[in-house]
C-alpha cells in the first residue's frame, strides 16, 4: 500500500484563504523557493493574500503504519528468512518531501532498509534465526530513516515461517546434532575391471562427519549419506577400470588412495575412515590364475633374454680380456706365464684353449691351402715342397696332441696347498722340471722356425704367422 505525503498542491490567489487541517503542514513556495510553512489552523496574513500568487503544498504528517514481508537469504544462499517488518513512522522533513517529488514513502522505506537487512542475513544460517531477528531488529534505527525525511516511532521483525521453512529448521537441527558425531555408511557394489566380462565384487564401509550444514548438497542427512556414497562409487568405478581381475592388491591400494585427502570438503563432508574389500566370484578367480600364469611365463622369458645378454656380455668381456692379455703370451709361446695367469683366473680358461685350437685350425687351413697350389704350380723347387710339408706335419702332430700339454702350470696350480716331499707327482701332473722342458721345447721349436724363415726367401716359405 504506497503512502503519498503531499496531500493538496495548488496556487493560491489574491484574497484566497487556504485552510491546514490537523496532522497536516502546508508549505508555501514563492518563485520556487520555500517562503515559510503553515501549521494546522493557521491561514495567510493580509498581505500574503493580498500579494497572493504562492505555490501551496499541503504534506500529511500524522503517523503511518506499514508492514513489509520480504524474504532474505541465508548463508549460503541456500536457505531463506521469512520475516515481517512492523513500521510506524511520519513525515518529519516535507520540505524534503516536496523537493525530492517523493510519493511513496514506503518506497524509502524499503530502500532504506532492505540492502542492510540482506547483508546481515547472509552472516546467518537458517538454523540461527534467533539471532538472526535480533540483528534486523537492531538495523533498523531512527538515523536511517532520518536520512529520508521521516521519523521512526515503532518497528517489530516476525519470522513469517511456513511448513516447509519449519521442516527445513528441523532437519538443520538434525545435522547440527550429528555434527557433533561421526556418521557411517555401509553399501555393496560391482567395480568394473579393465576386461568388461569381468568385475571386481567390493564392500565399502564409510566413516564421515557434516562439516557444514550449509554445504550439503541435500536438505536431510540420510540423503546426504545416499549422495556421498554415489559420489564414492563413482571414483571408485573410474580407478577400478584401470586393472586386471589378476591384479586384486593393486585395485585395493588404488581404491584407497581415490578416498584420501579433503575431496568433499567443498559439500560440506569429510571421510574420516574407509574400509574397502575387493573379491571376484568363480569365473572372475578363475581368469585370474590364467592371466597369472600367462605374466609368470613372461616373466620367465625375459629372465632368459636377460641371462642370454649377460652370458653374451661376459663373453665380450673375456675375449676383450683374451685379446688385451693373453693373446701376446701365446704369440711369444710364454706358456708358464699363461698358465700363471689362466691359475688365477679359471674362469677363463675354457675359453683360452678354444682360442688355443680354433687359432691352430685355421692356420692348418691357410697350410693346407698353400700346399694344395703348390702341387698345381709347375717350377715349385723340391726345397719348398720339402718344407711345406714338414711344417704342415709339424702343425698337425701339435693340433692333434692336447693344448694342455702347452699349459702345465695348470694342473700343478690345483696342488699348490700340498707338499711336494709328501704328494707324488700324479698322472696329468708336471714336475718343475717338466715345466722347464716344456719351455726348452717350446723355444727350440721357436728357434727351428726362426731358422726355417731366414733360410728360404722362396714366395710360398710358410712361417707359424
């Protein structure tokens, strides 16, 4: 209902007389300025009436009631208070009135009022409407309304509840108290496996708490539970897919690790605790041995490449070994050396003896093969044929005899930790003295195809390079 202080505007006349009733104040203008105001029964002088030609405003200043119902929101914007504002004011500047061509002084009213009502009801929750009233109460002073020209004489707020705006209260003071409590939640669920034909069979247990009513995302705790599970399962359904039914730990630590941290914090609930079990049924368990033996054989295979590539490295590594040392003693036929060498390392020794028989077989080849041209060739000197063939001979008789024969520190390493007074030489064994005929031997062969090179200068002479 709007409240329309000016009452009467009109221009007085000469000799005209207005007259102000009570609760009423006329105002007169002259030339747009305010000239002086009248109070109820009091009229013009004669000279004002004789002058005349004044602007009369007439302003009802008697008291006003007004009731304003309006709806504010809560914290949260979630919720709504209900509440009747109960006025009684008056006109206390018409002057202000007049000037500012004011209609309705609800209007003021209600601009004055309602930004401040809505900034204090944004401080409270539903749940506190108490308070709430308390502070509407108190914001709505006579200094307000003072700035529109009217003067406050009463105000009373009433929370205008309705049914639903009770249930709500109620079901908030519901929350509140279990605030106070950890709630918990207990549901079961298939989880969806990286294989679609089967699934992962869970039990999930739930310990949680409201942290803020006005977060929830339901009105009513249990429908706040039902709305934590399915935001649970859902993580839980996206993590799950991620696995093989073979993989039942890996699953369990994942699902884990979805819950951690404060992820629900933002809807008003926390997840103190979690509990989940992860099973398959029979087929599910079934699939499981099988993917499991399948990845044991793989496993098995790459065991094997990687065993494969380390005996290949180690035989890199010894024929790098061969090439860097032990080649140049068998070059100069210093086989005690060698054989000191091979006692210190046996693990080396297989691999030497068939450097030792491969190096002979193909010096035998290129022999061979310069004998074969040379009994095709006409004009080859007896001389030449004479000592290719003895130097094939040779070769072979050497091939054929054992290498160890070459290398008899070897054998004698094997007793080094016995007394040579008390251990007889055995069969297999070298004496100190066969070692120095083995060397003798082996320089005096040296020494015969040293000979044998600087006597021929024939193309096809053949020497142990």
């Amino acid at each position: 209902m709007t409240h329309n202080p000016i009452v009467k505007q009109s221009v007085i006349g000469r000799f005209e007389q207005p007259t102000i009733e009570r609760n009423h104040t006329g105002y007169l203008y002259s030339r747009g300025q305010l000239y002086r105001k009248l109070l109820a029964g009091e009229g013009l002088t004669f000279g004002e009436r004789l002058k005349g030609g004044y602007q009369l405003y007439v302003i009802n200043d008697a008291p006003h009631e007004m009731r304003w119902d309006l709806r504010l929101p809560a914290e949260g914007r979630r919720d709504n208070f209900s509440i009747s504002v109960n006025l009684r004011y008056r006109v206390d500047s018409g002057k202000q009135m007049i000037e500012d061509d004011v209609h309705d002084t609800e209007r003021l009213v209600v601009r004055a009022l309602e930004t401040p009502l809505r900034k204090a009801a944004l401080q409270f929750p539903l749940i506190d409407f108490e308070l709430a009233e308390q502070e509407f109460e108190a914001l709505i002073t006579p200094a307000r309304l003072a700035e529109c020209g009217l003067a406050l004489m009463d105000a009373d707020v009433v929370m205008a509840f309705s049914d639903s705006d009770l249930q709500r209260i109620e079901a908030l003071q519901k929350l509140a108290r279990a605030m106070r409590y950890p709630q918990q939640i207990e549901y079961s669920a298939e989880f969806p496996s990286k294989e679609p034909a089967f699934k992962f069979h869970g039990n999930v247990l739930l310990n949680f708490k409201v942290l803020d009513p006005q977060r929830l995302p339901t009105d009513t705790l249990d429908e706040a539970a039902d709305w934590l599970w399915h935001q649970v399962r859902a993580k839980l359904r996206r993590e799950s897919r991620h696995f093989t039914v073979d993989h039942l730990v890996e699953v369990d630590d994942a699902m884990y690790a979805v819950l951690e941290g404060d992820i629900f914090s933002d809807h008003g609930l926390e997840i103190t605790s979690a509990e989940i079990e992860v099973d398959l049924d029979e087929m599910g368990y079934a699939h499981a041995v099988t993917l499991a033996a399948l990845r044991r054989e793989r496993m098995e295979e790459q065991e094997r490449k990687l065993l494969d590539e380390i005996k290949q490295d180690r035989d890199i590594s010894g024929q790098e070994r061969y090439l860097k040392f032990y080649a140049p003693l068998i070059e100069k036929g210093d086989w005690q050396l060698l054989a000191l060498a091979l006692a210190q390392n046996e693990q080396d020794i297989n691999q030497v003896l068939g450097y030792l028989d491969e190096r002979r077989r193909e010096k035998l080849g290129v022999q061979f093969k310069l004998l074969e041209i040379a009994m095709q060739k006409d004009g080859v000197g007896e001389d030449v044929m004479e000592q290719l063939f003895s130097s094939t001979a040779y070769d072979i008789a050497r091939t054929t005899d054992t290498i160890r024969t070459e290398l008899p520190l070897l054998e004698t390493s094997e007793d080094s930790g016995h007394d040579n007074n008390e251990s007889p030489v055995e069969e297999g064994e070298f004496s100190d003295s066969d070692v120095t005929a083995t060397r003798t031997k082996s320089e005096d062969e040296s020494e015969d195809d040293d000979a044998a090179e600087n006597t021929s200068s024939d193309p096809w002479d053949v020497t142990d390079e």
